[in-house]
C-alpha cells in the first residue's frame, strides 16, 4: 500500500473516532463501513445498499474497498453525522417512527428518502399526511374469508377517536369502527409475502380482530402508519395527562414479542396437539389456525410471576399426543396451558419471550384485562 493511501486510511479511522461518526447515520447501528461523500455521512452496509435509491442525491463508498481522495474526506469531516442529524431531523416529530437496524427495509428506505429525498424534517409543512389529525384514501385490504385484497376506503380521524373503513367509497356506514384507544399497527412483509403489508388490530368485544392491508406506494403506506402513531399519541397524552414522552412512546405501536408455529392441547389435556400459529402481543398469546386469519381461536393472558404466572420447559410425564418433542407448560393461577415446538431453539425462543412477559410486573389497567379472561364463558 502506497504511503498515500495509508494516510488516507488513518484519515478515515481518525473521522470514524469523532462523536456521532461510530454509529449509522440512518439506524444507529455500530462501526459503519461506508459513507456518502455528497451527504457527508457515515453509514453501515444495508442503509448504503438504500442511498443507492437516491444515488442523485447520495453517492455512497465503502471506507475499505474503494478509493478516496482528500477532498472527499474533508468534505465528509466537514459536515459529519452530528451535524448532518441537526439538518435533516431537525424537527422530527415526536411521534414519527426512526428505524432501527432490526426493522422491515421499507420503514428504514422511507426514513432515508424522508430525510434527504424530501426533506420533510426541515419543513414543517411536509409533515401533514401524518400530523393532520385527519385522513382518508384507499387501502388494499384483505378479504376475511377468500384471501383476496380489494380497494377500500379508509378515514383516520382524531376528533371521533377512530379508525375506519368502507367497504364502497361511496358508502355511508363503515364496516368496521376501531378505537384508537385500543388500535396497533405493524409492518409484516415477511408474514403477508407483501413488502408493504401493514397488520392492523384492534379489539372488539374485547377480542382481538386483524385486517392485513397495504398501498403499492411505500411512502403512502408509511404515511398512514405514522398518521395512526400521531393520532394515538394524541390520545394517549389526554388519556394519560402529564406523562412524559418516555411513557407514552412505546404505547404508540408496538411489533409482537413472537410469533411462529407450536402444538398445543386443550384444557383436559387430553386431546391430540395440534399445530397452530402463535402471536405474543404484549400480554396476549393467541393462536391461529393460519397466520393471516381475521379472529384467533382463543387467547391467553400472561400475568407477571409475583401473580403466580411461569413457564417450564417440558410437559407434565403423563401427557400423550405431540407431534413434536420440545414441550413448554406454561402455569397460571387457574390452569396449565401446554405447546410443543419442533426444535430445541424454538422451545428457546419462546421461553424467552413468556419470560419477558413473566418478569415484568402487572400494570394497574391489566388486571382488569386479566379479570376478564377469567371470567370469559
């Protein structure tokens, strides 16, 4: 290596070492191996990969493998990500969702093409389809019985609290009224096999009810996923007055703790297990017969371990019928719930999640749901 190019590689060590330079400039994860010499930024590998996207506003190389020159890398210095952030996210809205490296590709290409594409944190103005308070257009929304996704209307409204949908845009009742005190929202590409699917639910008579829906435009379909944020945090700040934005944030949205396939039994235990899809959505554990449905086939309430909730790896020795050998009892006040898994890491994965749930103690508002599944006929 020519004495040149090492210089230049200590350079680039050296502006890697400055504050706010050692994470993504995009989702915060460590070390990144590549930058925008037309943006200034450093970022890592996969948000590079979406730059290319809005190669007419950021050329991106690798640190390691590509040539640089000085005045790339004193333009980079020059501007960095600390100060890039001050720009681009001056005035991101509290509620507006920032991907992290964990999230779906489209949730972290709109934040990249928000921040620099369409500048919408630099201008207030460019915020409206998600700070409004009020919204309606056309969603593809999957058919509850045949699969199949039609056109629909949709209006998001603060003032009523609610979340609706028609089945003709010139109807006047809705289908369907969902409360924004009790609405989610998640992006599943994987589950829906649609890269912009969008897992809307809510409750109804205090069950859980899903609709799958999604826009063929990224930007729309992050647009009403933001807009139902706003609009919760909204509500949840006069639900819950002069809390802070540390308590209320996490409300907003949240992705299920796990989902995937186990066996389960019923309640005498002495039925044949069979395989159902597994959702644990905060304190909720349903199950499906198949991933998409509109309604779960019943649900479970897992309360914390100072109300007497655990979970066991294995099954009780007299229990006959699993397919699959990797059992969990899961103990509650009432009764055992039992579920095998195919593997010894599924049985893994799911321990860990009842016992996020398990140790995390019960918040007044939830024994009041627990209250309920005891008393569910």
């Amino acid at each position: 290596m020519s004495s040149d190019q090492e210089r230049i590689r200590e350079r680039i060590k050296e502006l890697l070492r400055k504050p706010g330079n050692g994470n993504c400039a995009d989702c915060e994860v460590a070390d990144p191996e590549w930058a925008s010499y037309t943006l200034g930024v450093f970022v890592c590998h996969s948000c590079s990969g979406l730059h290319r996207n809005i190669a007419q506003i950021s050329k991106v190389k690798s640190l390691l493998l590509d040539p640089w020159s000085y005045s790339e890398l004193e333009f980079i210095d020059s501007v960095g990500n600390n100060a890039a952030k001050a720009k681009y996210e001056q005035i991101v809205p509290a509620f507006y969702y920032r991907p992290t490296s964990k999230d779906c590709m489209l949730l972290r290409d709109q934040w990249i093409r928000a921040k620099y594409e369409r500048k919408e944190f630099m201008c207030v103005e460019r915020q409206e389809p998600y700070s409004a308070g009020y919204r309606e257009g056309s969603l593809w929304k999957r058919g509850r019985d045949n699969g199949q996704y039609l056109s629909r209307k949709f209006i998001l409204t603060e003032r009523e609290g609610v979340l609706k949908y028609f089945n003709k845009h010139d109807a006047r009742e809705p289908k369907a009224i969902m409360k924004l005190s009790t609405v989610n929202a998640t992006f599943q590409p994987s589950k829906t096999g649609i890269s912009h699917g969008l897992q809307i639910t809510y409750l109804k008579d205090n069950s859980t009810r899903n609709i799958f829906v999604y826009h063929e435009d990224g930007k729309e379909i992050v647009d009403w996923f933001n807009a139902i944020r706003g609009a919760r945090y909204h509500y949840l700040q006069v639900a819950f007055p002069g809390a802070p934005n540390s308590e209320l944030l996490p409300k907003l949205t949240r992705n299920y703790i796990k989902e995937g396939y186990m066996e389960k039994t019923g309640p005498k235990h002495t039925e044949g297990f069979k395989k159902r899809w597994f959702t644990m959505d905060d304190r909720r554990l349903m199950y499906f017969k198949d991933p998409l449905d509109a309604y779960a086939r019943g649900e479970v309430f897992i309360g914390s371990k100072e109300n007497s909730y655990t979970v066991l790896p294995g099954l009780p020795a007299n229990v006959q019928g699993t397919h699959w050998p990797f059992g969990i009892t899961i103990v509650t006040p009432d009764r055992k719930f039992l579920f095998a898994c195919e593997t010894a890491e599924d049985q893994k994965a799911w321990m860990a999640a009842f016992q996020i749930v398990i140790s995390r103690p019960m918040l007044p508002q939830e024994y009041a749901v627990e209250a309920y599944f005891k008393h569910k006929p």
